[in-house]
C-alpha cells in the first residue's frame, strides 16, 4: 500500500473498531438496563459502521491491516445481523410479551454480544498494534525522508547564512567605504571652507596692509597744481595729435612718438609759453591714452602724471614727491604690486597685522623711494608712460633729476614726456630724443585767444566795425610782440580789456599795447610801476607777508587781510562769538566777504602779480582762499635784489613788522572762527587752527627774536592765540573719551605734531617747541611753575623732544640751560629713570651728530652736571624701558591714544642716531642694541659700556677732545668737591651765578 493510502486505511478501522467497541458496550449496557430504544442505536451504528467499512473493502492486498479490517468488517456485519434478530416484530398484537420475550432472549444473547464484543476489542488491540508499527515505519521513512530534506535545508540554510555574511560583511565595508568617504568628503569641505576663510581674512589683512602702505606715499597737495593749472582755451593745443604743418616749424610729431617705442618726448618752452597747460591737455586727452594703446599692445597700461610746482609744498617740488605720487597713482590701481614694490616693509607689516599690532611705516627717504622705483620698473607688468610736467621747477640739482629720468627710460616698457624751460642740464640730455620748442607753435592758439577774448567785449566789437583795418592791426602786433608767450599774452589782454573797460579808443589802446615790454620781468616791472602810489605801502605789506612764506607753502588770504586791517588792541580787545544758528552761511557770508575784498586788494595793491585760488591744499570741510603768484616767474622776479629792496622801501620809514602783523593776524583769524557745537568737528575745527598754527611756527622762531621792546606784545598775542585755540577745544569735544583725558590741551591735536610727549598746557608745548624767549618770561613771572606737580615735569619736554623734526636743536638748548639755570631737577624721576639718564642715552645713541648738534650736547651736558646730575649715572639699563615709559604714560592718561607712544619715544631718541646710521631701526627698541651701537666692547658691563665717562669718550674724545676733557675735568673737580663735602656749596655758587648771566 502506498504510504499514505495506508494510512488512511488504519485511521478509518481504527476509528471503526472504536466505534464499533463503544457500540457493544452500549448494548451491554442497554441490556442490563433494559433500555431497548438502545439496540436501535446500536443497530443504526452499527449501519453507519458498515458505511465506513465499505471503503476498506475495496482495499487489496494481503497487507495484515487490510486483513483485520476485513475481520472487522465480518464482525460488525454479524453484530448488526445478531441485533437485526432481536428486534420485535412489528404489527404483532402481543407487543409486552413480545418485549418481554425479546428482553429474555437479549437477556440470553449476553454471552453473544459479550463473545463479539471480545473478538472486536481483540480485533482492534492487534489492529493497533498494527497501525502502531506501521506508522512507526511510516515515520522511520518520513524521519529519513526528513533528515535528507533536512540535511539539504541545512546546507541551503548555511549557504544562505554565509551569503548573508557576506553581505553583511560587504555591507559592513561598503558602509565604512562610504563613512571614510563621507569623512574625507567633509574633511575636505571644511579644509576647502577653513582655506576659504583664512584666504579671506588673508585678504582683509593684506588689504589692510596695501591700504597702509599706499595711503603713506600720500599727500594733501599730490594733485593740487594739476588742479590749478587753467583748462586750455577752446580750440587751442589740438594740432598736437595732427601731423606737422608742411613749411612750419620742425617738430616731432607726438602721435608717432606715442604709438612708437621711442622712450622720451621733451616739451621745451620759454616761461610762460604753455607748457604746464599742454602737459594738462594732454594728460586728460582720452586720445593720448588711445594712442599709447598701439604701443602697449592691449596689456596694461598707466599714464601717471606729475606737475612740480616750485610755489607749492615741499613734496611738490621734491623728487621724493614725485616717486611718492607716481608710486600712489600707480599702486592705488595695481595693489597686488605692493609686496613687489616694497618687499621688506611688505613682510614687517603683514607680520605686525597678523599678530594685531599697528605699525605705521617710516618716513619716506629718497633712497627708500628710488629703490621701490626701480623694483616698480623692473618687475612690473605694466607699460607705463609717465607725463612729468614743469622739471626746471623742481627743488633740486637738474643734472641728478635728467640723469635719473634718462635711466628710466632704458626700460623697454616705459616713456617719458617731460616738459621744462630749455635749461643747459635738460638740453644736454634731451636735446637729441623726440620733441618741440613750444613757442614755435602757438601762434595759432594764440591769435585764436586773442581774438576770442576780444571779440566777446562789446566795446572792441564796436572799434573793430568802425574800424577793421586798425584793430586787426593792434591784435597782429600784441601777437607778434608775445613771441608765443601765452603768459605775456594773458596779461596784456588783461590790461587792453581794463582800457576798454575806460573807454580807450583804438589809439590809446595802441599806446598801451606800445607801452607793454616784451618780456616778462620787464612787464612786472611795468606792472608793479603801474600801482597808485598811496596804494604801494599796502602792496609792499603784502609782498612782505607772501614772499618769505612761499618757499614753504602759499598763504591764507585771511591772515593776509587780517594782517593788513588789524592792530594788537583791536585783536585784544575783540571777543568771538558762539551762535547755533546758520553757522554754515555766516561761514560762508564771511568768506565770501573777505574774498571779493582780497580780490580787489591784489588787483590794485599788488598789481595783478598775486592771486586767489579757493579751496587750495587742505583736506577741511572750511573754505580756504590762498594766495599764490600769478606765474612761477614773477618768484625769480621779486627775488632780484633791487626789486625786493623797492618792495621793502615803502615801509621802511613805519614800525610795522610783517612778523608781528602776522602773529596778530593768526590770532585774529582763530578769535574769528565761527562755530558751533552742533557742526563741532575735529576737521572743522582744530585742523582750522592747524593751518593757522602751520604758518606761526614757521616764523614763531623769528617772531620770538623781535626787538626786547616789542617782547611782551608777543608773548601776550601768544597768551591771546592760546585762549583762542582752546575756546575752540572747550565746544568741539570730539569724542565721549576726551572727558577722561589727563591732558586735553588743544595742542594735542594738531595732527603734524605726532612724536611728541602729551602736552598740559601752552608752556609744555613751548618748552618742547623751544620757544624759550616765551618760557622765559613765564618762569621768571612765576618761578613756582617749576616746583608745581606734574605728571610730566616741564624739563621732559625739553630733553625728551626730537630737534631735527621742525625745530633748531639750539632752541631745545637754550630752553634746557634756562630750566636748569633756574633750578629744574636733571635727577627727576621720570617713569622709572631720571631725565639726566635719558639725556646720556640721547647723547650715546647719537654717537655722531654734526659739528653744531656736538656743541649743543657737549652745553648741555655741562649744565647738567653744573645743575647737580648725578655723576654715577648711566644711560637707560634697558632698551624696553623706553616702552615702559610710554605705556604708563598712556594708562595714567585714560582712553587717549597718542598714535602707538612707545614707538614715538623711540623716533624722538633716535633722532640724532639718523646720520651715523646708514639704515636706522624704524619702529622698535632694536635701535637701542648694545652690538649696534658699541661694537667691540661686548666683553664690558653694561655700566662700563655706559657709565658718563664712557658716553664723553665715545661722543667727544675724538672729534672735540677739548670738549671731552673740560667735560671730565668739571666731574672729576665735582667728585673732589664731593669727597671734601664742598659739593653742595659749590653748585650753589655755581647757579647763583649762572643765573646772572644772559641766556642768549
């Protein structure tokens, strides 16, 4: 049988015998109880027995089970036959005794159905036993079965587990793949954002730092005769981009020169022909920068400009101003060139602005400026062609300045045009390179002038209708007689149109016309000739007030008018007013006032030599009106001899000193200020006063050396200027912070004056100015002023200032003598040294001044030790105690910032050092070093290094030893008197006396 056919076969007789079983038992039971209703249950089970048997019969085979199934089969059938038997009949009438009968004759089938009922339990016992080990080996088989599925689960299942490793494990390292990967990635990123960051802050630092150069090279007055220099009259100077006129005037065509490789174009010219209004035509031409395109080839190019100017500042008629202004123009556009230019000074300020320390670079030298020049040139990139304007102006030997711009030109990316006066330096080196004689060629441009100018007066287009001939005549002759002077020119046309103005007829216009030299320095002649006599002591007063301040700048022209209307009772007695209201009108109003008044003054005064320009060169929000010469050839003529002595001779029979008028004037100009706290301004305000003050100190020395008799007006229109300056102080408070300075003095703030001590009043800044005559007259007014407490003792002011920077260091000199003579404390405590140890280290570190700065240290080292210093002295033990000095000084004084103080202390010490050092230390206390200094001596102490007979031999042994051993004789007489115990007594008698004898 098949497996499972078999077992459904022994399922279905069990379930039969079973059935069959409990139905017997069910009969025995209804026969001892006697329920026959039970046979016929037992009968229908057995039916349905017989029902289910049926299947199993139609099993084949001699297997035992089918065996004892058919057993069964013939038991049940013989079962349900018996009880068939023993059912009662139905339709019988007798039913009870029929039941009684069949109860008897079941009663008597006990044994029967008890017999049956065994041979079916035996049936079924042997049946499952059957069953038992059928399905036993049924389950060997299907356990067997089992194992071998099983057994290729198990290998399925271990093939799949060590898939699944696998994968795990190349998922593992997938993932780790991708978290290295994201890692490196981020890592990356934030190297890429890292790098992204400090390259910008890099570039905010460099920036910083280009910004800090460029802005050094600088200054106020870089564009300002650019600006002046008048625009070229319409039409005129344009045939300078056009070829030659056949039969003309040879010339070298410009516009060749600028397409072609030649190097250097020269622009020669009589004075006043021109030449600085082509040189401005031609630098704002947008076809000059056309042209030199062809030249450059499309790769970058600059044309950095230049104009000297001999009236103006001295950077503008210095060669330093001009490589400053050249590197400014060029660098403000090609920042990147900076540390290229400038390598050394690059590397240090990128260093200190990286650590955020501020630094500010050194003053510029003309060697400094020269070499960053030459770098410039050599690695730069650019093609440059410079346009220098007005060489014979310049300050300088003309030889060095040709030489040096024949030099340049050897460069293949570089041109020059230049323009100048026909001097012998410039003819001799330029005479050969492409150019032209500029008053060759003007005669067009200027009878273009002329007769435009003329034309538009409606008297002259009157004389011309009436009479053509004659006129065109007059205009013919001024050209021809101009000779291509434009200047000339100018100035003739002027006084043609003031006769026309009169109503001159055409005669007289022609006898004036007659009457004009033909050269310039005739013409001013004629011109200053032409001033009204009662006018000329006015004029001379003003030439007197202009002419020795124009070597150094031109002059306000307030101070001018103030100067000639005020007195000292009227400044004295003048009070200044404060208003809140229109402040900037009445500025204005008042300006404007003055203006037009000084309009006419130099008209008629100074015959039209002088003139105005407004807003010249300054960097304030005030107006500013400045008088300057018409031209730079009326200078060379007020500086003749006899010119200057007619000048003067007009106010010579008066007391009037233009020095005096000039103090009153300055004065009178702050008293006047009109201002109020509302437009309160550090550049609208003391910056004003810094202009003034400008102009003072450089005469202040001069005004201090005045007649004894004229001493204390002086002194009091000081008092006066210094009440004035710090009214304006008191309303401009320029910052919350200026409440907590120590020293809020207005000359704090005047901002050329950086390498200073903090000033607390007028005689601090007077005793560091050396206005000595002024600290004079206070100490011997008020001898307590030197015994007052200060934080800064007045002697400071003296020893630790910086001679050379604007003053003479005899001044500094007499100033000390006159402190000490009047009993100041050489051995004062100063922040930790006595001001006699800082003099001894000044003195040592200049080691080699020139010949009167060595007399005016061997003085005042004298009376230093006459005054009592102390003879055990050495120079500061330590260079950083210089830096301490200042750093204390700075915390004791709140929030002000006095431009990194340290540093400015060093510069002020250093200042004798310059000479004897090729390349001094700019910016650190490196400058102090012993193996800078004293080379040679590193095997002695510090104090024999320094003591005070080292610093006298090494200053004056050798180039004054006379001075060296009075020096040494004075100390060493001291120290006799000192061991005798006369020491005292002796200095005593020593400043009793000295204080007898005169200063000066």
């Amino acid at each position: 049988m098949e497996a499972l056919a078999a077992l459904g076969l022994a399922a279905a007789v069990v379930q039969f015998v079973d059935f069959g079983s409990r139905l017997v038992s069910k009969g025995q039971q209804l026969y001892h109880s006697g329920a026959l209703l039970d046979n016929v249950e037992i009968e229908d089970t057995a039916t349905r027995l017989q029902a289910l048997v049926e299947p199993l019969q139609a099993s084949q085979g001699e297997d035992p089970i089918v065996v004892i199934c058919k057993a069964c089969v013939s038991v049940s059938q013989e079962l349900v036959n018996f009880l068939g038997r023993l059912k009662m009949p139905t339709g019988n009438s007798h039913e009870r005794w029929k039941s009684f009968r069949q109860a008897l004759k079941s009663v008597s089938s006990k044994e029967k159905v008890k017999e049956i009922k065994l041979r079916l339990d035996s049936l079924r016992g042997e049946l499952d036993t059957h069953v038992v080990l059928n399905i036993r080996g049924q389950i060997s088989v299907l356990s067997t079965k089992q194992d071998t599925r099983f057994g290729s689960l198990d290998t399925a299942t271990q093939n799949i587990m060590l898939d699944l490793l696998d994968l795990r494990r190349a998922v593992r390292e997938d993932m780790g793949n991708q978290f290295q990967h994201l890692i490196r990635t981020e890592h990356l990123e934030h190297n890429k954002t890292r790098t992204v960051l400090t390259d910008h802050t890099r570039m905010q630092l460099d920036s910083r730092v280009y910004q800090s150069i460029i802005e050094s090279l600088h200054f106020p007055a870089r564009t300002v005769r650019h600006e002046k220099i008048l625009d070229a009259h319409m039409r005129t100077f344009e045939w300078i981009f056009q070829d030659p006129k056949p039969g003309g005037k040879p010339w070298s065509h410009f516009g060749n020169w600028l397409e072609s490789g030649e190097r250097i174009y020269w622009i020669s010219g009589k004075a006043g022909s021109g030449k600085s209004t082509l040189m401005k035509f031609i630098v704002d031409h947008d076809k000059t920068r056309e042209m030199l395109g062809v030249w450059a080839r499309g790769t970058n190019l600059e044309t950095p400009s230049f104009f000297f100017w001999s009236s103006g500042d001295p950077g503008q008629r210095s060669q330093e101003g001009l490589l400053r202004s050249l590197l400014y123009e060029i660098l403000i556009k090609h920042p990147e060139l900076v540390p290229v230019v400038f390598p050394e000074l690059w590397k240090r300020q990128s260093e200190l602005a990286s650590s955020n320390v501020a630094n500010t670079p050194s003053t510029w030298t003309l060697a400094k400026l020269k070499n960053a020049f030459a770098r410039l040139v050599a690695a730069s990139s650019l093609w440059i062609c410079f346009f220098i304007d007005g060489l014979d102006e310049y300050d300088g030997d003309y030889e060095e300045l040709a030489e040096y711009f024949s030099g340049l030109a050897c460069s293949t990316h570089v041109k020059l045009c230049l323009s100048s006066r026909p001097w012998p330096a410039f003819q001799d080196k330029f005479q050969d390179c492409a150019g032209l004689r500029l008053q060759d060629l003007t005669w067009d441009d200027i009878y273009r002038f002329v007769n435009d100018t003329m034309e538009s007066n409606a008297n002259m287009i009157r004389l011309r209708q009436s009479e053509p001939v004659r006129t065109e005549r007059i205009v013919s002759n001024l050209i021809w007689k101009a000779q291509g002077v434009f200047l000339w020119v100018t100035l003739v046309v002027k006084s043609l149109l003031k006769g026309l103005s009169h109503r001159n007829n055409l005669e007289t216009l022609e006898k004036r016309l007659n009457a004009m030299p033909p050269d310039l320095e005739n013409l001013y002649s004629h011109m200053l000739a032409s001033i009204d006599a009662e006018d000329m002591e006015d004029g001379s007063k003003i030439f007197q007030l202009c002419y020795p301040l124009f070597d150094q700048r031109p002059i306000d022209m307030e101070l001018v008018y103030h100067a000639l209307k005020k007195s000292l009772p009227e400044v004295h007695a003048y009070s200044p007013s404060i208003t809140e209201n229109d402040t900037e009108q009445l500025r204005d109003e008042k300006f404007n006032s003055v203006l037009q008044e000084m309009h006419i003054l130099l008209q008629t005064r100074c015959g039209g030599l002088l003139e105005i320009h407004v807003n010249g060169p300054t960097d304030i929000s005030w107006k500013f009106g400045f008088v300057f010469y018409i031209h730079r050839t009326v200078s060379d003529f007020l500086k003749s001899p006899d010119v200057w002595k007619g000048i003067l001779s007009h106010t010579s029979q008066t007391d009037w000193d233009p020095r005096k008028a000039l103090l009153i004037s300055i004065v009178m100009c702050l008293k006047s200020i009109i201002i109020s706290p509302a437009i309160a301004t550090r550049d609208a305000s003391v910056r004003y006063v810094d202009v003034y003050w400008t102009f003072l100190m450089d005469r202040i020395y001069s005004l201090l050396q005045l007649h004894s008799a004229n001493l204390k007006d002086i002194i009091l229109l000081l008092d006066e200027l210094d009440k004035s300056a710090a009214r304006i102080a008191l309303v401009c408070r320029w910052s919350p912070e200026d409440d907590q300075i120590d020293f809020p003095h207005w000359s704090n703030y005047l901002s050329d004056d950086d390498f200073t001590l903090p000033r607390q009043d007028f005689l601090s800044f007077a005793t560091e100015n050396g206005l000595w005559n002024y600290v004079q007259c206070k100490v011997l007014d008020d001898g307590s002023l030197l015994r007052r407490e200060k934080i800064v003792p007045l002697l400071a002011y003296a020893v630790l200032t910086s001679p050379p920077h604007r003053i003479p260091f005899q001044a500094s000199l007499r100033t000390i003598e006159l402190l000490l003579h009047n009993s100041a404390d050489p051995n004062v405590d100063f922040r930790g040294n006595s001001l006699w140890q800082y003099w001894l280290s000044i003195l040592h570190a200049a080691k080699t001044p020139d010949d009167e700065d060595l007399e005016c240290f061997r003085r005042g080292t004298v009376a230093m030790i006459q005054a009592g210093a102390s003879l055990k002295a050495t120079c500061v033990d330590s260079s950083m105690a210089w830096g301490n000095v200042y750093r204390e000084l700075v915390d004791s004084q709140g929030t002000m910032c006095y431009v990194s103080v340290a540093n400015i202390l060093i510069f002020s010490l250093m200042q004798h050092a310059s000479e004897s050092w090729k390349n001094p230390a700019e910016d650190s206390y490196e400058c102090l070093r012993d193996r800078d200094l004293f080379v040679g001596k590193e095997t002695l102490s510090f104090r024999e290094r320094h003591c005070l007979k080292a610093v006298i031999d090494d200053v004056f042994r050798e180039r004054d030893p006379n001075g060296a051993d009075e020096i040494l004789h004075l100390v060493e007489k001291l120290e006799v008197e000192k061991a005798s115990g006369k020491s005292n007594a002796s200095i005593i008698g020593r400043k009793r006396n000295i204080e007898e004898v005169d200063v000066d």
